[in-house]
C-alpha cells in the first residue's frame, strides 16, 4: 500500500514542492516542465510485459538505463534545461526509491 504512494508521491509531489520552493515567481511554468519528466516512462511500451509491478525500471528500459541517467545528470548543470533535468532526475529518484522498496 504504500510503494505507490510513496512512488507517485515522489514523482508528482517533489517537482511541484520544487517549483514552489526554488522557482516561485514561475512555479506553474517549473511544475509542468518538472512533471513532463513522466514522459520518459513511454518506453515501457517497448518491453513485455509492459507493466511489470515487481520489475525495476533502473536500466531495464531505454531512457531508465545508466546512459541516459548520466545525460540527465548532465542537463542539470546549463540554467536553461535545468528544469528538464530536475523533472527526468526527480523520476529517476522516484524509480530507485521504488526499485529499493521491492
């Protein structure tokens, strides 16, 4: 019960408490780039089964593999994709966090 509270807590909570915190005078603007971070869960579509409750995304699929996590990493650093690679790091955290909850 509380895996995917703590999971999707993480992923939709944590970018918005961001925002607020750290980015307030364009918190709304922050918040939905952070959250388009979900994004990268499409290439769950390349794998079978697609949904896997007991599975760890962490270098299972594409976009979780230690490559990208490490461009991801990278995006933080320019001011101008900074949000971009707080919203793809935040889902990263909330993956590991769900890969160490199993």
């Amino acid at each position: 019960m509380m895996r995917p509270l703590i999971h999707y807590g993480i992923h939709f909570a944590v970018p918005v408490f961001i925002a607020l915190w750290f980015y307030r005078p364009k918190w709304i603007l922050a918040s939905i780039v952070m959250l388009c971070g979900i994004l990268i869960d499409f290439d769950h579509v390349l794998a079978s089964p697609m949904f896997d409750p007991n599975r760890c995304s962490i270098n299972f699929h594409p976009l979780h593999s230690y490559y990208a996590i490490a461009i991801y990493v990278l995006l933080l650093i320019p001011k101008k994709t900074r949000w971009i690679g707080l919203g793809l790091s935040i889902h990263i955290i909330a993956d590991v966090v769900d890969c160490a909850l199993m």
